[in-house]
C-alpha cells in the first residue's frame, strides 16, 4: 500500500484498528481544550472557530462524509486549582466522554501533560486522537501512542530544523540552549527546547542547557553560561524576559558579532504588535495552530470516508491532501521591517534561501561555533603568548593565597575562642537573683537568651550570668556531653569570634570542658524584647518601636549577607536590648552547639515553635541553621507581637495551647492559620509587612533587604505623623463639614425632630398619633412596562418621578415614609401634630402629584401616558424607629393597611378617598368629593368610599 501522507497513513492505521459501530452512521467527536486561557493558542476560543469552519467544509467543498452527521461536543481541561493544563482533569473528562457520548475521535488535549494521559487512553481504547499541539519529542514514541495524530509543529521537526541548519553553516561542535522553566503548568518552552537538545546530540554536538526563571539577578550567571559555553545560542522563554536578557547581552559581552543567538517564540509574541498593525489593512482568516486543527478535522474526515467506503478496511492509498497554509510578508510603515531569508521544507528537511534577501553577518560571515583558543586550548599556539603572564599572575596569586591560608590556619590551632571553666565566675544565687538577669517572658514561654525554664514550663527563673575578665557575661549552657572540633566547627567559632556589628551580640568564647559546655556572650541588661513587650508597666511609644523594629532589620540584613547565611532560631526572646536600648540579636551561629534532644516538656517544646515557618513545621527536628525564608516568616511573627503587644501568635477570640497553635499552622490548610492583626494598634502598612513575611510560599516572602526599603519609608510616615500639629485645624474643619453633611443625610432618612433626639443621645419611643392621613400610589401597568424595559431604564423612570415627587411635597406639611418600587407613601400629622391640617395637606399634595402626572414624559417611552392610582384615608397609627442599621420611621395600625385597600381598589389617574378622611375634608368646605358608593375592601368588607375631584373654585379660603 502507497501512502504519500504520513499524517493521513497515521489516521488509516487508527481507523483500521477499531472502526465504531457508530461510525456508520452519526459521528461524534469530543473537543478537549482550555476553555479561558487564551495565552495557549490551542485555547479552545482560538481554535474551536477553525474546527466549525472544517465542520462546514465537509459537505460543501470537500464532499467528505456525505450523507453522515457530525457530532461536536466540547469539554474543558481547564482547572482552577491545578491550571489551564490539568492532567488530572483531562484524564477525568476523557473517560466521561467514552462513558457517555461513546466519541468516534478526539480534538485534543493541546498541552503536553493532559495529552500523554489521554493519548495513553486512546491508544488502549483504540481511538484516534488528532491534534495541533503537543509538541513534545515523547510521542514519537509510536508503540506507546499508536493512535494519536499530531498535525500541528513538534519539537521534532524543529530538531530536524537546528541540525540542517548546523550542517548548512558548518556548526558541528557545539551548542547553547537557554529555556524559561518555572516547572509549573505545561512548560511549553521547556518541551520546545528539548527538540533542538535531543537532535544535535544525535549528532554528536556537544549541548549544553541552562533553565531560568522570572528572576532579573539571575540572568547575569545566563550571559555567564553563553560566554564558557557556545557561540550559537538557543533562546526561548518569554518575550519580555528575552529583551531583558538581549539588553544584559549587549553591556556584558564585548565581541557580540562572535555569536548567533535563536530565539524560540513559542506563542508568537514577537509579532503580535505587527499582527495587529497588519489586521488593519488585511484579513487575516486564522493562525497557524487554528489552521493545523483544520487540516487535521478534514484530513480525518477523508481517511474515514475512506475507511468506511471500503467496509472498514485500508484502502490502496489515500487522497493527497493539502493543507490550510498562511504565508505573511511583513513590510509595515517603513517602521519595521522583517525580510524573509528562507524557507524550510519539513518534508524534504531542505532549507530554501531566498535570492534576494541575505543574512547581514556584523563580521562579514556566520560566526564559528567553537572559535579556537575559546573553549579548548590544547593547540600549543593558544598558550604561547599568555603564558608567561599567567605563570606571573600565578605567582602572585598564590602567594597572596598562600599567605591567608597560613594565617587562617594559625587562628583556627590558636583557638581564641576557648574559655576555660575556671576563667568563668558566678555569685551566689541571692546575690545574682538582685543584681542582673533577664527574667523569663511572662507567658511561660521558653526563652533560649539569658533565661531558663522549669521541668513543666510555669515558673520563671532568671539568666544565667557570669564575670569572666571582670565583666559580666551572658552564659548559655549546652545541653551537649562534648563538642566535636571538625574544622568546620573551627571555622565557624573563628568567624564568630570575628563578628563585630552593633546589632548582634558579640560572642565572647565557648567552654568545652565536659560537663560545662556552654557559650558566652555579651549581656544586655534590659532583657529580651519578649520580657519588654509583656511588661505592661513599660510605656512604649511608636517612635520606640520603630526604633527596635528597624534595629532587628539592620541585624538580620547583616546576618543574612555574613558567612552564617540566615539565624535559624530567631524570636523575640533572642533579641534583647542593652543599656542604651539598642537592639541586638543573639542565638545565631553555631549549629553543632545546638542541642539534637528537645525539652521533655511539650508546652515548652511547642511554645519555642511559634515563630517556626510552616515550611520547616513539618520536620520532627528542622535544621538547626534554619533557611532565610524561615527567618521572615519569623521577623513577620516577632513584628505582631510588637503591634498588639499580646505575646507571640496572638489568635484574637481563640484560646489555644502552643501544641494547637502549631499543628494548625503545619497543617496548611487554607485559609493559612496565622495570628491576628489590628489596624487600630498599628499602621495599615505594618499589616501588610506581617502578612506579607508570614506568607505560605517561602517565594512569596520579602528579603531582609527589601525589608529595610521598606521600613525606611514607615520611618519616614511616622516622623510626618509626629509633626501633624499643623494641620489640627484643617482636619477639625473637614471634621466638621462632615458631620454637617452626616446630619443632612440623618434628617433625609429620618423625621427632624426624631433625628435631633438621635443626636443628643435620647431612646427614639414609639408614639401613639390619634389622628393622621395616609397617602398611598402606585403605577398602574408597572410590571408589564418593566418587562419591556431594561433594568437601567426603570430605575432612570422612577428616580426622575420620585424626584419630581420629591419637589412638590416639600411645599406641604408632610412627610415622606417610604419608596418600594413603584409604591409611594405619605403621612401628614407626624411626627409633629397639626391637629386636622392632615387631611387637607395629603388631599392637596394628591391633586399637585396627579395633575403633574398628567404632564409627565417617560424619557424611553414619549408616547405612552404614566397612570398613577392614588388613595388616601385618615385615622390613628403608631409610629417609632425600628433597627440600628440602616434605622427607619415606620408607621403601624390598622390606617396604613386601610389606606394601601383604598389605593389598590382604586382607578387610575383618580383619587381614592375614605369616607373618614371625606368628613375631615368636609370640615374645610372647598374640596369638591364625588360618591363612589360601597366598595368591599378585602379584610375590611363593604366601605363607601368617594372621589376626590379637585377643590372648589367659588370657595374663598382663609
């Protein structure tokens, strides 16, 4: 059998395999691909438009499948836990798409990880599997996805590419090839660059390759890596990244026209802005992998027609078939230019170059890929001249090197650092209980500086001081029979001793005279910050804390950028102040001096937890050196207890042990268990210091560095805000307008005279009224008038009748209860009675409104007539402010429910008039009422009601 497509032999095998009952009849196929994610160009907004047009072709120009119906049914492989590429969600779809629609093929996944578990499904289910992404170089692995058809790029063919393009300039020893990889999601440029690695290995091409991330400092070591390792560079990453690693290029290498860099763009965001200047002018009908998805949907429906025209078998051949190609020549405005230089044949593997547009070599031609005396200098020629000056740089640097060396050894067998038991000289405990000592913190929690704690953890005991030399030191006993001097412990006791900052503690010596083991250092008098911020006696102001808060930033800046890297053990009773109330940092350094066996006691064993990183939590015993990170996360702990001055891993409301704290905290769990912050006993941004230190992803926790940018700038806030006595008056005059502004807003929520007993503090009661009118409308056809109008066109209705209500009442004593839609009420004769006034105010307010109505325009409906339903009644209610939030005047009795029966019975563009508030009116004898006669009022049964016309004109009024 001949077959001149392999894409379209591929599908023939698949078909031939297990051709579907199905497939006789209705097709079905399942589109699996990210439905939101449209960076992927295999996003299933990007692709889907291409496989309906294919859909549409099938009949109509391909005459494919004649007779037959397609089924396309979409799924997504989109999760938004695990990403745009979730395996696990892929697998789960692909198996409820052969559960329950039984597909005769797949369209996708696109990315490389979901396409491997689904693809394996295929292959076992016996399925095809088209798609236009998985560019991996593992699926040419044919006895493993038999059934799967790539019709879109591959890192392959890209490999097939770079070695004819090595052959063609003649680059045969060596290769670079640098790749963005956050090993996260579907590490698209990683899966890129492996087709280049893996090919010119094939030919014995040395290849070196280097990953990096979104991280600017490290791009100086990439420079680094092309300069030791190749001039033909293969770059692919993110476009902005690849600008900023061009720009590094161009300042740190000094012989740029030595190299040919590559660089791989993955999504095609080289050309995006010029895509979209070309848009202007031209239609552009798909991309590329859209275009891919096209040829592979029809190229299945030919192999199928096929398969199926001769009963299921292969046939002789299969059609050729081209496929949907897009050729673009890029010459816009003269701004940018892009010339064509060649084109390469993936069928043929031939580069065809172009006749009239040459690559301009900056030296004149194609640079050599292992240039000599570079990366190998076993030509004698290459060491002739240099030689004598590298012997004589040798010299010197060997000398000089030798020398430290020499001195280095002499401290290390000097050991300076060693105090003997008996240099060591201690007063008695009355004595030494007067005159020194740094108390315990008065949280029973355990203390590692200048305290001790008992065998439960609940009672306090003072630091063990000592003289040595005639000065008073601080002494740490090591819970350790005998310390080994390996010359890394050497080391670190020298640099140790070499420590000389002012916000660490000076180490002094060690004793290692068994069973004295123990550590000296310098002791501060004023205690622990632990012992200070749980001292309710001490007042500590802002600018203080400040102060403490900057001196712990300065210590672990430095300690993070010394030899010992990071603390490991820092908390707030390992910073203690000095005489003069600086801050210092001690308990760093000297891993091997650590005790290995914890405290017996589980309160206290958990209680030195607290200002662990959750990172760390989950060791049984975490390295004693601890991690960088780990120390943030513990500054972000000791910085809360410094706001609330509650002690550490203060959980507001919750009262829990040390052990409960910190199986919480371990067990990460969202949302993350973390101590409470208080913006009303400290800044907003401190809040986001601590939140941001204390948080989950070591990644995403700030450097000390970064921290003292930081904290120069809260410094620079808080001293504005000591010297904000200027603008007391201007803050006491806002202040002011305000409240004006709030008490104008009170008074249009609330009657006057309840809103000024709301001021001064007085209980609102409610109050009985003997005698009041009632006022109810609404808008006869409002619902169906909203059912034909947009939402934004009812509200625009009703905020420009009520506000047209809103202006007319304000020339009648009444008072306005409440708008409920399209409802509208009234009262007059409260708050403040005006005996029978009532009446007459509501029926003359309901004329004004009605005869307004009559003129008013609806803005969406200029035709149409606003019919407003109007009744009125009059007698007793209660009335008093109900709720504290959003409080209201609300009216109760058996008068409002009578006066909404009046509105409701009655007619539109008419007032509605109860026989009791008719006798009221006829009492001021110049409105003119017209009997209605009886109407039954639900709940209320027959009442004689009236309407009310207008007033008399004949009627002089006083």
């Amino acid at each position: 059998m001949g077959c001149r497509s392999a894409l379209g032999c591929c599908l023939l095998a698949a078909l031939s395999c297990c051709l579907p009952p199905g497939c006789r009849g209705n097709i079905t196929v399942a589109v699996m691909l990210p439905d939101n994610h449209l960076k992927y160009p295999w996003a299933l907004p990007r692709v889907f438009p291409a496989i309906l047009m294919a859909h549409e072709d099938l009949h109509s120009k391909h005459k494919l499948l004649l007779g037959r119906s397609i089924n396309i049914l979409n799924y997504s492989t989109e999760d938004p836990a695990a990403g745009s590429c979730a395996e696990s969600r892929a697998q789960v779809v692909a198996v409820d798409a052969k559960l329950y629609i039984r597909p005769d093929a797949f369209f996708g996944p696109g990315c490389v990880y979901p396409l491997a578990s689904v693809g394996r499904f295929a292959s076992h289910w016996k399925l095809p599997l088209i798609t236009a992404g998985g560019p991996a170089y593992g699926f040419d692995k044919r006895d493993e996805y038999r059934t799967i058809v790539r019709s879109g790029p591959s890192t392959t063919k890209l490999g097939d590419f770079a070695n004819v393009l090595h052959t063609h300039f003649n680059w045969t020893s060596r290769a670079v090839v640098i790749f963005h990889d956050l090993r996260q999601d579907d590490r698209p440029h990683y899966f890129l660059s492996e087709g280049i690695f893996l090919n010119l290995k094939e030919e014995n091409i040395t290849v070196e390759a280097q990953p990096y991330e979104d991280d600017y400092k490290y791009y100086k070591d990439l420079i680094t890596f092309m300069k030791e390792r190749g001039r033909i560079v293969y770059i692919c990453g993110p476009l902005d990244t690849f600008l900023n690693i061009m720009k590094l290029f161009q300042s740190e290498i000094q012989d740029p026209e030595n190299y040919a860099i590559f660089y791989l763009d993955v999504f095609a965001e080289s050309l995006t802005d010029l895509l979209h200047k070309f848009l202007l002018s031209l239609f552009l009908q798909m991309d590329y992998i859209a275009g891919s998805f096209y040829d592979g949907f029809v190229l299945y429906a030919m192999a199928l027609d096929e398969t199926l025209a001769e009963g299921g078998a292969q046939n002789d051949d299969i059609t050729h078939f081209y496929g949907t190609f897009i050729f673009i020549s890029l010459n816009l405005y003269s701004s940018v230019c892009l010339q064509l230089v060649a084109y390469y044949n993936g069928t043929t593997k031939e580069i065809i170059w172009s006749q009239t547009e040459k690559i301009h070599w900056p030296s004149g031609g194609p640079p050599l890929d292992n240039p000599p005396c570079v990366f190998s200098t076993d030509d004698p020629s290459c060491n002739d001249e240099k030689y004598l000056l590298f012997f004589l740089l040798l010299l010197v640097v060997d000398g000089a090197g030798g020398h430290r060396k020499l001195k280095l050894e002499k401290e290390l067998a000097g050991m300076l650092w060693r105090i003997r038991w008996e240099d060591l000289q201690f007063e008695s405990p009355n004595k030494y209980h007067k005159r020194a000592g740094s108390r315990l913190t008065l949280s029973q929690r355990g203390s590692s500086y200048g305290s001790l704690i008992t065998a439960h953890g609940k009672y306090q005991l003072f630091a063990k001081t000592g003289y040595f030399k005639g000065n008073l030191v601080a002494i740490k006993h090591v819970n350790k029979k005998r310390i080994e001097l390996t010359r890394q412990v050497l080391l670190e006791l020298k640099h140790m001793r070499d420590v000389q900052f002012n916000h660490l503690t000076r180490f002094i010596g060690a004793c290692i005279d068994p069973p004295n083991t123990c550590i000296v250092t310098e002791y501060c008098p004023r205690g622990s910050l632990q012992d200070i911020l749980e001292n309710e006696s001490i007042n500590l102001d802002w600018m203080f804390r400040y102060s403490l808060i900057n001196d712990i930033v300065k210590g672990m800046n430095y300690l993070h950028n010394s030899y010992f890297g990071c603390h490991g053990n820092l908390k707030s009773s390992n910073c203690v102040v000095d005489s003069r109330f600086v801050l210092k940092i001690t308990d760093y350094g000297l891993a091997s001096f650590r005790s290995s066996c914890e405290n017996d006691d589980s309160h206290a064993l958990y209680a030195k937890k607290l200002w662990t990183a959750p990172e760390l939590l989950i060791y049984d015993r975490h390295p004693p050196q601890g991690t960088q990170k780990g120390d943030v996360y513990s500054f972000g702990i000791i910085l809360q207890e410094i706001g609330l001055r509650n002690g550490p891993f203060y959980v507001e409301g919750m009262d829990l042990s040390p052990k409960e704290i910190v199986q919480k905290v371990r067990n990460g769990q969202k949302p993350y268990f973390r101590p409470t912050t208080d913006n009303r006993c400290h800044s907003e941004e401190l809040t986001i210091l601590m939140e941001g230190c204390w948080a989950e992803d070591p990644a995403e926790r700030p450097d000390f560095g970064h921290i003292k940018i930081y904290m120069a700038k809260l410094n620079k806030m808080e001293q504005y805000a000591n010297n904000l006595e200027n603008l007391v008056e201007e803050r006491t005059q806002a202040y002011l307008e305000e409240k004006r502004k709030a008490e104008n807003l009170l008074y249009q929520i609330l009657p006057h005279s309840v809103a000024e007993q709301l001021k001064r503090g007085e209980t609102v009661q409610a109050e009985a009224f003997d005698s009041v009118t009632i006022y109810f409308s609404d808008i006869v056809g409002f619902t169906s008038m909203s059912a034909e109008s947009t939402p934004l066109q009812v509200v625009t209705l009703l905020n420009d009748l009520y506000t047209c209500f809103d202006a007319i009442i304000d020339n009648f004593d009444v008072y306005k209860v409440e708008t409920i839609g399209d409802a509208y009420m009234v009262v007059s004769g409260l708050p403040v009675r005006n005996g029978k006034l009532h009446a007459r105010e509501i029926a003359g307010m309901s004329l004004a409104l009605l005869e307004q109505v009559k003129t008013f325009k609806i803005r969406h409906r200029p035709n149409d007539q606003l019919r407003l339903r109007i009744g009125i009644h009059t007698g007793p209610v209660c009335a008093g402010v109900v709720g504290l939030k959003m409080p209201r005047y609300c009216l109760f009795g058996d008068t409002v429910n009578t006066a909404s029966r009046m509105e409701s019975n009655g007619e539109a563009l008419k007032i509605h008039v109860s026989s009791a508030t008719k006798e009221v009116l006829d009492e001021f004898g110049y409105f003119d009422l017209q009997l209605r006669g009886d109407v039954e009022m639900k709940g209320k049964g027959k009442m004689r009601t009236y309407w009310l016309l207008g007033e008399k004109t004949d009627v002089y009024v006083i």
